[in-house]
C-alpha cells in the first residue's frame, strides 16, 4: 500500500527523519518497500543505507505556492494566456502559459474564490513537461509570441509528481496558504510503499499505519472526528436492513445523505487519491475510497432513487446467498453467475452488489445521483476470499475483507464518509443511521503473567513496561500481581481467545514495540536432546564423496516428468522396466510435460546428457536423488536412487605425441563397471556379482545386474540404442547405471578388517590360456583362483585377444599372477607346482590351451 | 713379467680416458675388471709363473687392480657430472605448453552449501531429520496453524496431487510436526534437527523463481527455550556461516506456525553493509524466516504449549549460494550445464 507521509501526519506529529520511520517500521514488520521522494530531500540518517533517489529537490526559494489572480488573453496567440501571479512579491508575475485548464478564467479579473498554482522562478530547475524521456531544465527567460517570459505555472510531471501535463496544478483554497511559501511545504511529500503480511489486516489503512508509528514512536494518535451532522428525516422510515446470514455478514449500517451535488472532488481529495494510485472520480465515489484507504473500511454508495424506483417504495436492504442460477451485472461491466456461498446486498427486487468485494451497474451513482444511500458492513472473511477465487475478481474493498475488519469499524466508516460527502457535495444527512449488527464478535481479554513474557523472551522486563507497550497499542491493561490483563481494541480481530496462543499473540506485540533489538542474545541452556547416529545421511554424502573422488560431476534434476517421457525408455515392442506402481499426478502442473513425479532418474539424466552434449566431448555424472512410487498408502514411497552416466571420450584430448589428432578412445561399458566397483570397493562391499540384464531400456547384450550377496541392486550398461536415439543421443553410446541407495547401506561395512602388510617377496608370472570364445572371464579367473590357491594373492587379467595365431571360435586370456607367501619366502619350485596346478584345472574344467 | 703388468695398465687408462658414456663405461669395466676381463686373466697367468716370481707379479696385478677400480670410480663420476651438467644446460622444456587435464569430479553446488549447512548446525547440536516431499494437506497446512481459506496459504502457490488430501510440501515445515511425533516422546523429550530437503511450488519459472527450490528448517523444542535463544543461535551460524563478525538484524514478521516471528537480515557480505546492487543498496540480505514454535504448532506435534517451547527457522540455500557466487539465474541449478557445475 502506499502511505503518503503528509497523510500519516493528519493523525499523529512524526518526530523523527521519513528514513528512519520507514527503518523503523520494516524492524517492527511493516516491510517499507520502497521511499518515494516528491520534492523533499532525502535526508542522511547515521547508520542506515538506502537506495539514492534521483528524483527532483524542490528549490525552497525558486519553487514557491503562489495565487493566480487573474488570467490575460495573450495578446498574440489564442493557445497562450497570460497568468497574473502573486507569488509574494512586489508585484504581480506575468507568466505566459499554454496551460488548458487555466483558460477558463479568462476576462473574469480577478478570481474568487481564489485559486493557486505552483509557481517556478527564473532558474528554478524542473522536469522538461515537454520530454518524453525524463529530462531536468533549468528555467530561463525567453520570448513566447512576443512577450518576454521567465517564470512559469508548472504542471504535475513538471514537479515530478505525476506524469500530468495537460493542465497545471490548480489547488482550490485554503485559509493556511500564503503567497510565497515554498512549494515544498504545501506539495513536498514522501510516499512509503508498505507490504503487509496477512496478520497486519488491522493496518490496511492510513489510520492502522498511524497506530503502529503511534505506537512504536510512544506518539499520542489523534482520531478525524467520527460526528456528523445529520438535520433530515429520520434514516429509520426511509430504509430497513434484513440481515440473513449474520455469520457472513455480522455488521450492516446504511445512512443517507438527501439533495446532493456530484462533481469533481476538491484538489486535497484529489491529490491524495492519485497519490495513493487511484483515479479521482466524483465527490461521492472519491469519499467512498478515501474512506477505504483512511480507515480500512470499505464503503459502498448507493443511488438512492433508484432503490426507491426498484422497490416502488423505502427499500429494504436484504443480505442474503443467492439463489438458484442468480446473476448480477457488476460495475466492472461483467455479468457474473454468483456460485452458492457468495454473500449478496440485494433489495426486494434482486441482488445489488457482492457483498464486500463489488457493487452491481443498475444503482452506482452517476452524475445525476442527488439521493445517497451509503453502506458501511463487516464481512466473514474466508466467504469473502472463496468469492473472490471464485469470481477472480480483486478490489480494495475485497482486499481490505477477505483479511478482516473488525465490525467496529462499519459506524465509523458511515459517519465519516457519509460527513465527508456531505461537506464536499452538500445535501441534508438523515437524522441517524441504521444499524444491524447481529454477531458481534467476542471481547478478548488475556492473562499474562510477568514471568511467562520473561522465560519466553528471554528478556527481564517489568510489568508496567510490558503493560505499557500494550496500551500503546490500544489494548486496555489490568495488573494483578504480576499479571497483565489485556484486553483488545476493537479494531483487532488477530488476538486469540485460547489462552496460552493469546499469550503468544500478546508476546509478539510487546516484542515488537519494544524492538527486537532489545531481545538479547543467549546460547540455549536447555536440554540437550541424545544425539543418534544418522547412517542414511552419511551413505548419500559418502557416496557423492566417492563419486566425485572418481571423476564424477553431481548433477540434481527436476523430480518432475511425465508419462510419455518415461515410455520412451521402454523400446518397441518390449515390456517396460520401470516400476510396477502408480504415479504421483499434479493436477496444476507448472508445464504438462512436468505433471508426474519421475519413477526413475533415467529421462532427466538423459535429457542432461542431450542438453550438454554440445558443449562437451565427455560426460561423466551422477545424481543422488528420489523416486516416487505411489502404491497402497496415501503417500508414495520414495526411495533414493543413484543415476550414473557415462558418455563421450574417456579421457580429454591434449597435444602429447599420439595423442594429436587421433580419435580418443570412448567410453564403455567396462568404465561404467569399473566406477561401481569402485564405488562398492570404497564401501567395502564385497560380496557383489553379476547377471545378465533383463531391464528393457538397455542393450540385451551389454548391460547387467548388479547383484549384492545375490540380490539385485539395479541395472547397468549400455542404453538400447532406440532409446538413446528417441533422446537424441545417438552420437556416442551412452552408459547408464540406477542404483537403490538403500541396498547401498544396507551391505556397506562400517567396519571392515584391514589386510596385514607382507614383507615375505612375491612371485609373478604371465600365463595365456586359450578358451571358447562364449566363456565369460570371470568363469576363468574363478577357476584360476580355485585352483591357485592359499599361495595365489592376486590374478590380473592384462590381454584378450582373438584372431591369428588363435583359432577361430577361441579367445586368449593373458593374466598376471601374483604368489606369494605370507609366513615364508616362497620357492620357485612352490611356484611352478601351483601354476601346474593352474594350468590343470584349467585344461580340465574350462577345456583351456595354454598358449606359447 | 712386470712388463705385461705395464702394458695392460696403460692400455686400460688409455681406453678409460676414452669413454664419455655410462654406457661405455659399463663396457670398459668388464672388459678390464670383470670376471672374464683382462686383469682376472692376469691373476689366471700367475700359476704358470715360476715360484720365485709369482708374489712379485701378484703384487703387481693387485696393484693394478685397486689403482684400476680407483680411476674408474673417478671416471665415473666424471661424467655423471658431465652427463648432470649437460641435462641441466640443454634439457630445458617449454613450460608454457597446456597441461595434461586431469579427470576431476565435483559436488552440485546446492549440496554444497548443505553441507556447510549441516556442519555448521551439526557443531550447535542440530541433527538432520528427513522428511517426505510428498506431503498430507494437513501436514503441510492445517497442523502448521494454517486452516483451509487461511489468507497465508496465498503467499505458498502449491502443486496438488489428484488425491485432494496430498501435495508436494512447499516448504520442509511439515517435517516439524512429523520430527516432534517421531522424536519427541509424546511430547516429553526435547528436540534439535535440521530438516533440509527439496519444495516446490507452482510458480513461473523465471531467473528469480524456480518451481523446485531446497530449505533448510531447523527446529529446537525444549522446557526452557526463549527467543533470546533464538537470536543467539541465528545469530552464531551466521557468524560461522559468512564471517566472524556478520551483524545481523530482527525484523518481525509473520508466518502462521511461528509467534513472534521474525526475518534475519546478515550484514551484506559483498559490500560490508556499504550498500550494493546485490543488497539494493540497504547493506542487508535476508537469510532466514524464524520464530518461536506457535502454541497449536506445539500442541499438534504432542507438546504441553504451557510447559513446552521451541523455536523454528528456515533458510534457502540457494539463494545464499547465488549471493555467494553471483549467479544471476536461479534456473542454472537444476539446468545442470557442465559447464556451470564444473565451476564449482
């Protein structure tokens, strides 16, 4: 909302610098958004920073109020006048000005009742008014048709107040003005852009501001007077309200003003209004919003006369839900089907307006209007934000009720507006005013001892200092015995009745009037709660550890995909892999392709991989993150997955001799293994295995299971290559692996045994076997392994190699093996026995030849 | 017999100064001292002498031997310097060439600054608690003190699921209630946690928004925990977090599930509170949402409000390693460019 200061001062004498209001005000949690500067300085305040404004510094001297006595024809032009100005000096200033509004006065002499201007001095500096582009000129003397001219009458954007520039500013008059003021006095403003949060309902207004820096400051607040003069008829036989729901609409009161005149409102009227951002329209409207924007209480102006014509008779005023397939034109021009629970003002002829958010077409007040009936309710606010969701509709008034006023509020708003409109268009206000008001709300009184304020703030106050920042507030205070009572001012509706959250409620008020800066700062002394081991967190950031420790880059996807995404994973004609469980649905997704959480990390990694793929030759990633599989139960379960993915050149090109030019080796499927081994190898699994893949999404032929103690784990290998295709990877083969990070933690050894240091020598030696070339390596070395022995430590497999001089349908199996003994020096001849042994076992169980 | 001796001396010394490689030296060696070399075939002679003479010419051969070995010692590390002295004079490289890259990995930045995160609130006695992301309404709402129409569920634009009762949290709060039934013994023990974890909300994604985001919420539930607690808790991870002496600054403000309620702002830690673009020229960057758990809060996670108290807060990780970094696009998170992640 925006808050002119020159407002906030009607109702209370600001002591201090605006910068340090507004600091200020955001500490005690009326965020100031944003200071804008209308003329006055900006003034430097110790400690604090802001924004610099670039805005216009009126010259107190050469900037001045000034009245316009009497408007000249221009003896040369017809689109000039000549402004007879008094701006305190000597002699009357001649201003030659184009201005369209001051035309109107010409040849009347002198004005009356007086009028007055802004007036620019020769070397004021202004805004060019002529610029599209904001541009400041500094005023000089020069011929306009003729007649020399130095000083001028300015316009709104000339000022910097608005962007008006039609006419110039023209302030009706008032007793406090003087020729020669500065301008800065009169016009020079601050406009505070204040965000409220939902629990601030109360300070919607001029005045709910007013009341915060009242009481943060320790100001008096002075109140605008709620009478008004009321010299017609008895309201009572002119209207009558019928109220039909008091829950949603507990306060309904109407007055009546009689023989009215609409016109434009005054300047002060108008002025504040567009200051504020709204549009000035007629006396009787612009009431209505002031009020709104003064009190917090929305009004709403009937034409009297047209109630009187549609119930042929005083109207009855009903509020009511409406009724089957019931409609209204509304003053935005839309005609709105009103659902079930929209709360209605209707008369006996049908539905009027929406109850707190918009009045209908048929009885808004025109130009002609001379009879004005004006409501002023309180509205249940849920009813009134489901209306407004439902209407997708926001008005002030809406604004303002779907937050919460306080029906207090109805009988100050009736007097004020219905005061106001009569002093600005005239008329006879009807004796009283009509007041329904069936469910008023509660008065709500908490106790709250001393040392609750004390042990829950951690502050060591005094009673009457804690009293005292509640009567700041309005709250009426009694003490007893280190017990305040508090009871809430009636325009509150945020203090609860349960006793210890209106303690609460009560605890945040004190805190906030006292500063929070008050508030010290301690090291807890409680309880410290057991601590327990978290073996879940350390495996996810162990295992990321590890991943990156290989080379691996973290990458962290939307969990969001959808249905048609996740089935190209599955490629023609096969069954899919995915998990057998529903998926979670969004039924307002941000995109339709995000409607779904992911059952795999699959299609983001391999859109990741897409995605990259132009800027990079090699991508080695992974991602910790989790799945949502939706069976039985209300929530999904979500189990954490690991995504690797392997693509592109193994190692980076450099200008080493052979490596230039040459094509780098790709990554493979044996890179993707060896990472899992790793990875297992750092987690000190060991009891892991392999199977032959059956997850559709990969290459039958080379892809596996991963299987711990001969569970599985999940799938890797390379992607099928239809899939990789519909990704848009077809360029370079792509190497995959999904993991259950829970199986991860379940078979890691937290405490593994190390293997003792020998220092006895060892024996190596080669040995190339031939086998059938469908014999898996890992069949080899397990018979390899068997047959070595205590004395083998260790057997690396170093070359595979088919064609010439091996036999068709044969491949040769190199490996390096290590002897070695751990209590002795090991012999030759211990050597030679086992590889004899090897070389047995081999012939016999694999059919093996040993090659030459 | 001395003779030969004579002759075979010179001829070694002569071939010795000769060598200018290890390579040649190796040669000569066993040439004159190896086991087949010249002077063992000396010592070979000395049997066939007779005995009158054979003490004399041993003698001499031995001599031979020792003065042998010593010149090729001296030899020797002749030209190891001479071989040393030249690599050092010749062998120079350009050093300017690129290097050979290395294969690195890294950490996505958002986990990272958890880590930070959870250190720094681990060392203050705060352990992580994980909760679902897939939330019940009332969890995530209604038990947070935020009934269905409340006006603060405007400020959270939430992605519902096609069971009305379930949707994706938008913030980790819900962890709270889910932490004190789970932890807090029917509400008889106190509590310490960090809740990290992803949210989401139906927003625009823009540079500034993101429908995926992580927080942080920490949560301390005990019989005697006050607000001065509170800010003196903030107020030391934000020492520890961004410098020694960070100021920071209480605002209040509101959330349904904390009463007070207040905003952290540290100290910019880009301009020193001088005032930048990044801090909009205040000298302040919000850190953190925070508060004292609200009395229903309480009541719903199994707490006596009248002898229980707590306090809450909530950061966003990413938006303090933007600020850290100055990233200026908040999509580059989940947008996992390689050429983004690898700058971390």
């Amino acid at each position: 909302m925006l808050v002119p200061i020159s407002w906030i001062k009607d109702y209370v004498d600001i002591d201090i610098p605006v910068e340090l209001l507004a600091e200020k005000l955001t500490v005690a949690g009326l965020e100031v958004a944003h200071l804008r500067y209308i003329g006055l300085p900006q003034a430097d305040v110790p400690g604090l920073r802001m924004p610099r404004s670039d805005h216009l510094v009126w010259d107190r001297e050469k900037l001045l109020l000034a009245r316009v006595v009497e408007v000249k024809a221009h003896p040369n032009a017809d689109k000039l006048v000549l402004a007879m100005v008094d701006y305190g000096g000597e002699e009357l200033e001649q201003c030659v000005t184009g201005a369209s509004n001051l035309f109107k006065y010409q040849g009347q002499g002198e004005i009356n009742p007086p009028i007055w201007g802004a007036f620019a001095m020769e070397g004021a500096r202004v805004w060019d008014g002529h610029s599209d582009k904001p541009r400041q000129m500094t005023l000089k003397g020069k011929e306009l048709r003729g007649i020399y001219n130095k000083s001028m009458v300015c316009s709104e954007k000339e000022l910097g107040i608005s962007e008006e520039h039609e006419g110039v500013i023209i302030l009706d008059h008032e007793e406090r003005y003087v020729a020669g003021a500065p301008l800065a006095e009169i016009l020079g403003d601050v406009i505070l852009d204040i965000e409220f949060t939902p629990n601030l309902a109360r300070c919607f207004s001029m005045i709910g501001v007013a009341r915060e820096v009242a009481a943060i400051l320790g100001l008096e607040m002075r109140y605008p007077s709620f009478e008004f003069l009321a010299e017609g008829d008895p309201i009572e036989e002119q209207v009558k309200i019928d109220i039909r729901e008091p829950e949603l609409n507990p306060r309904f009161t109407l007055t009546l003003l009689r023989d009215t005149e609409v016109k434009p409102s005054p300047f002060w009227m108008r002025h504040r209004l567009r200051l504020i951002g709204q549009r000035p329209r007629n006396n009787i409207v612009d009431v209505t919003n002031y009020i709104t924007f003064e009190l917090g209480q929305p009004l709403h102006a009937f034409d009297y006369d047209k109630l009187l014509n549609r119930a042929g008779g005083p109207p009855t005023i009903i509020t009511r839900l409406p009724e089957a397939g019931e409609r209204l034109e509304t003053l935005d021009g839309l005609a709105r089907d009103l659902g079930e629970e929209t709360i209605l003002v209707a008369d006996t002829a049908g539905a009027l307006a929406i109850g707190g958010v918009i009045g209908g077409g048929e009885t808004e007040i025109s130009e002609n209007t001379r009879n004005v009936l004006l409501e002023a309710a309180a509205w249940n606010n849920i009813s009134v934000r489901k209306t407004i969701k439902q209407q997708r509709i926001h008005t002030e008034a809406s604004a303002r009720f779907s937050r919460g006023v306080h029906p207090s509020q109805s009988i100050l708003g009736s007097s004020r507006g219905i005061e106001l409109m009569r002093q600005l268009g005239g008329g006879t206000v009807a004796a009283g005013l009509v007041d329904a008001y069936p469910a008023p709300p509660q008065t709500v009184t908490v106790a709250l001892p001393i040392e609750r304020i004390n042990a829950l703030l951690g502050m060591d106050i005094e009673t009457d200092q804690a009293a005292e920042a509640l009567r700041r507030l309005e709250f009426e205070t009694r003490i007893d015995d280190d017990v305040i009572h508090a009871t809430a001012p009636d325009h509150r509706l945020d203090i609860s009745a349960d006793p210890i959250v209106g303690q609460a409620d009560l605890l945040e008020e004190i805190a906030r009037v006292l500063g929070y800066d008050r508030i010290p700062e301690t090291i807890m002394a409680d309880e410290m709660p057991p601590q327990r081991e978290n073996p879940g967190v350390f495996i996810e950031e162990r295992v990321r550890d590890i991943l990156a420790g290989l080379g691996l880059y973290e990458v962290i996807n939307y969990r969001f995909s959808n249905r048609e995404t996740e089935a190209m994973l599955t490629p023609d004609g096969a069954a899919s892999s995915l998990p057998d469980a529903e998926y979670v649905e969004i039924v307002n997704p941000a995109a339709s392709d995000r409607d779904v959480l992911r059952h795999t990390l699959m299609t983001n990694m391999l859109e990741t991989a897409a995605n990259n793929a132009r800027y990079q030759r090699t991508q080695q990633v992974f991602e910790i993150g989790k799945v949502y599989l939706q069976r039985d139960e209300v929530l999904p379960e979500e189990p954490l997955r690991l995504g690797i993915l392997l693509t592109g050149a193994r190692d980076q090109p450099t200008w080493r001799v052979g490596d230039a030019g040459g094509a780098a080796d790709a990554l493979d499927f044996y890179d993707l293994k060896g990472v899992i081994e790793s990875l297992l190898e750092a987690l000190h699994i060991d009891d892991f295995s392999y199977e032959r893949a059956t997850h559709s999404s990969f290459h039958p032929g080379r892809s596996a299971n991963l299987l711990l103690r001969r569970a599985p784990v999940g799938a890797f290998g390379e992607i099928h290559p239809q899939v990789a295709q519909r990704f848009r990877l077809a360029d370079s083969k792509v190497f995959y692996a999904e993991l259950e990070v829970a199986r991860l933690l379940q078979y890691q050894q937290r405490l593994h045994k190390i293997e003792p240091l020998l220092t006895t020598p060892a024996i190596l030696e080669d040995i190339a076997l031939i086998v059938d070339a469908n014999v898996a390596a890992h069949e080899v070395e397990r018979v390899i392994r068997q047959a070595g022995g205590r004395l083998l430590k260790d057997v690396t497999l170093f070359d595979v190699y088919t064609g010439d001089p091996v036999p068709p349908g044969k491949k040769s199996l190199a490996y390096s093996l290590t002897y070695q003994d751990p209590e002795r020096t090991l012999t030759d001849k211990n050597a030679a026995r086992a590889r004899k042994k090897i070389i047995g076992a081999a012939r016999r169980r694999l059919r093996a030849e040993l090659r030459s | 017999m001395s003779q030969t001796v004579e002759v075979l001396r010179n001829q070694a010394l002569d071939a010795l100064q000769k060598t200018t490689t290890s390579d040649e030296l190796v040669q000569w060696r066993s040439r004159y001292l190896g086991r087949k070399g010249a002077v063992g075939a000396l010592f070979g002679t000395i049997g066939k002498l007779p005995a009158e003479e054979r003490a004399a010419f041993g003698q001499g051969v031995n001599a031979l031997q020792s003065e042998l070995r010593k010149a090729f010692e001296e030899r020797e590390q002749l030209i190891r310097e001479q071989v040393l002295a030249q690599d050092l004079e010749e062998g120079e490289i350009d050093i300017t060439l690129p290097a050979y890259p290395r294969q690195m990995g890294g950490l996505h930045p958002a986990t990272r600054t958890h880590r930070e995160f959870q250190s720094i609130w681990a060392e203050m006695g705060f352990q992580v608690y994980q909760s679902h992301d897939v939330e019940e309404d009332d969890f995530n709402f209604t038990l947070l003190n935020l009934p269905p129409h409340h006006p603060a569920r405007d400020m959270q634009d939430t992605f519902y699921t096609t069971n009305p009762r379930v949707l994706l949290r938008t913030h980790t709060s819900p962890g709270q209630i889910r932490a004190m039934r789970e932890l807090g013994g029917g509400g008889s023990k106190p509590i310490r946690v960090i809740l990290p974890g992803m949210c989401y909300r139906q927003e625009q994604v823009t540079a500034r928004s993101e429908i995926q985001f992580t927080q942080v919420e920490g949560l301390a539930i005990g019989r005697n925990i006050r607000m001065s607690d509170l800010k003196g808790t903030i107020s030391e991870f934000a020492k520890r977090m961004f410098k020694a002496d960070a100021k920071v600054r209480y605002r209040a403000s509101y959330f349904p599930f904390t009463e007070p309620s207040m905003e952290v702002d540290v100290e910019c830690f880009l301009c020193g509170g001088e005032g930048c673009r990044v801090c909009k020229y205040t000298g302040w960057l919000e850190i953190a949402g925070s508060g004292m758990v609200h009395p229903t809060v309480l009541r719903n996670g199994g707490y006596d409000p009248s002898l229980w108290s707590g306090f809450a807060f909530g950061m966003g990780p990413e938006r303090i390693t933007m600020l850290k970094h100055g990233i200026q696009d908040i999509r580059y998170f989940w947008g996992n460019d390689l050429r983004f992640l690898k700058q971390f």
